[in-house]
C-alpha cells in the first residue's frame, strides 16, 4: 500500500467512523440500542469468522490465554461499550457524543502512564485540563446554569461511561499476550458478543420494532456491521504504512465530521459550543499524547569528526 492509498483510506475510515453518529440517532428511532447492538454482532460475526479463515487459515490451538482475552475485549468493547454507546445516543446528540468520544485517548494516555509510571510534562498537563474543559463544556452546553444545578443530560453521562470501557478494551489489547492475530481476535470477540447481546436484547421484545422497520433502519445496521466493524482493520493496516502519528491526523477529523453529518443528516442544530469543544477536545488530545523529544545525539558524521 502506498502512503496516497493510506491517506485516501484512513480519510474513509474516518469519514464512515463519523457517520455511525448521526446514523445511529436515526436507527434508534425505530429499534432499541440493546437491539441494535446485537444485530451488528450477529451480522459481522460471521463474516469476520469467513475473513480470518480465507485469509489467515484455520485457528491455532485454543489456550487459556487466548480465550480469556477474546471474553475481556468481548464484554468490554462488544457488549458494554455498543450497548452504552447506543443508549447514551437514545439520550444525548450525535454532536455532543462525537465531541465526549474524542476525548477517550486522553483517557487512555493517562491510564498507560499511570501503568508505566510516566512522568506527565506541563505540556500533557494542559493537554488534560483544555480536554476537560472541552467536556465541561459539551455536558453543559455551554451554560453556567445547566453545570451548577447539574442537570447535564443522561446521554451525555453514559457516553462518558461507554467511553470509559472502550478504555479497558483498548489497554488490555495492547497488554493481553494472546498468540491470536488482530483479525483473529476480532472475529472470536464478535462471536462472543454476539452470543452475550442476543439475549439481553430480547428484553426489548425486538421482534415488534423489525416487524416495523423501515429502509433507514435496515441501512444503520448495515452500515455499522458491513462498514463500521471491517474499517478498524483497514485503519490498522493504513497505520502500517504511514505510522500511528500521521494517522491520528485523519481521526482528529472525525469531531467535524460528526457535526457536519449530523447537521446534513438529521438536522442538527450546530451550536457555538459544539465547535468550540470540538477544537478544544483535538488541541488537549494532541497535546496530551505529545511526547518529550529525546536529547539530542550525535549523527554518524558528527561520531566520525570526532
């Protein structure tokens, strides 16, 4: 792949990443977040399963690890963090869940420091506060009022706690010693999470609302599952190719991409606040995750002059 190719794809990852927002407002209009969770589940667990075995072969040999850690990233990014994520939308805007879900790699840097015991620059330290601020901000859209009677909008609290799981799906990829591949992991923690969703949404008796169901909300599920899902994989493999630095470039996108969709898609109104904690959420993640730049050393030539 070259860098234009991952350039053009990681903007299409971000572009599809965005849509899910205003996408997923319009599907829970006529189906339940618990149902919607699951069907996305159900739908791309298989082909996931079909995409590892064509590509990769057949599983290696199922230990412990391998399970225990195809179960973890299940419940907590499959199970907990969809079904949150889609009922904080039920609650709250594509706009503000666009903004508050930015705002997770702060969550995760801070996290992986604490593990390692990194020392935080001043320069990380503000990263912290304008990300905060970027959120105080957004739950009380923008007024004095909503934030000293704390009345911030339910939604906008259960994105925060979906959020907070993505978190733990996303360190413990990093630290599980699985021998699966990422495709790999990803197809077994789907069928995990579909087999855990399935019946958790029959308490929303499913069957009324896809009795019902119109065009859009056939085109929300597959969008997430046919396009949602399989764009982490072309994301990693476009990271590949260009580095994690750049890459990150495209996902920053992804907070104006949801205010504009939202607003093409559903109507929404875009406030001052939006913009401005969409800024203030990019500026505090590029400055939280910004790393001290080694001293200096010498170059070959400057080790041969000397």
């Amino acid at each position: 792949m070259t860098h234009r190719h991952a350039y053009a794809l990681l903007f299409v990852v971000a572009l599809i990443w965005a849509g899910n927002f205003p996408l997923a407002k319009l599907g829970l209009g006529e189906l339940g977040p618990l149902t919607l969770a699951a069907l996305r589940a159900l739908i791309a667990a298989p082909l996931l399963v079909l995409a590892s075995r064509l590509l990769e072969g057949p599983l290696p040999p199922l230990a412990r690890r391998d399970l225990t850690a195809v179960i973890v990233l299940a419940v907590t990014g499959f199970v907990g963090n969809s079904a949150l994520w889609y009922t904080g939308m039920w609650f709250t805007t594509p706009a503000n869940a666009g903004i508050l879900g930015a705002a997770a790699p702060v969550v995760v840097a801070l996290a992986a420091a604490a593990w390692l015991r990194e020392r935080l620059s001043t320069v990380n330290l503000v990263g912290i506060t304008l990300t905060m601020a970027a959120v105080i901000l957004t739950i009380a859209q923008g007024s004095f009022e909503v934030l000293l009677t704390l009345s911030a909008n339910r939604g906008d609290v259960i994105i925060l706690v979906s959020q907070m799981l993505w978190v733990a799906y996303t360190l413990y990829t990093r630290a599980n010693r699985s021998t699966f591949s990422p495709l790999q992991m990803l197809a077994g923690a789907h069928v995990v999470a579909a087999g855990l969703l399935l019946p958790l949404a029959l308490l929303e008796r499913p069957w009324r609302g896809l009795a019902g169901a119109s065009w859009v909300a056939v085109v929300v599920v597959l969008y997430s599952a046919l396009l949602g899902t399989p764009a982490h994989i072309a994301f990693y493999q476009a990271v590949r190719t260009v580095g994690p630095g750049r890459a990150a470039v495209f996902t920053n996108l992804i907070p104006f991409l949801v205010l504009g969709l939202s607003w093409l898609m559903v109507g929404e109104p875009i406030r001052w606040y939006h913009w401005v904690g969409a800024c203030a959420v990019i500026a505090g993640v590029a400055l939280t995750t910004k790393r001290p730049v080694p001293p200096h050393s010498p170059l070959p030539s400057e080790e041969r002059a000397g």
